[in-house]
C-alpha cells in the first residue's frame, strides 16, 4: 500500500478531507509524509508534532494512518 492506495481508500469513504494530508503537513491534521527512505505519521498542531511515529516501510506507515484515522472521525453526513 502507498499514499495514493490511502487516498483511494479515504476519497469512498467520505473522510473529510480537512482532517488529513498525505502530501505534507499541515496545522490540525492527522500527516503522513515521506520523509527520505522513511514514512511518519503525527499530527501537527500550531508547527509542532504530536504522537509521531516513524516507519521504514511505506505499508506499514499507511495501514497505521488509515487505523488511526478511522478510529478518531467520522463520515461527512449525508
């Protein structure tokens, strides 16, 4: 799995798409970002990092962003 399987996987899903990047990061969302032969995921909030981890496998990073995300928002309404 890769950044764009997330986005593929989010996009259906109707995750608001305000909460979370997988293109860099961003003030008060959930990051997954590439960084060199690594992945991390953290949330970044006012430029500083919360609960960041580091991977050195882009499936691993991924699976545990889409966990993390499901388990904290929900779908747009419809």
């Amino acid at each position: 799995m890769n950044r764009q399987d997330v986005v593929e996987i989010l996009t259906p899903a109707e995750v608001d798409p305000t909460l979370y990047s997988v293109v860099g990061e961003r003030d008060d969302q959930l990051s997954l970002v590439a960084w060199g032969q690594q992945c991390q995921v953290f949330y970044s909030e006012r430029g500083r990092r919360y609960d960041e981890r580091t991977f050195d496998d882009e499936d691993a990073a991924c699976v545990y962003f889409l966990k993390r995300l499901f388990t904290t928002v929900r779908p747009f309404p419809n």
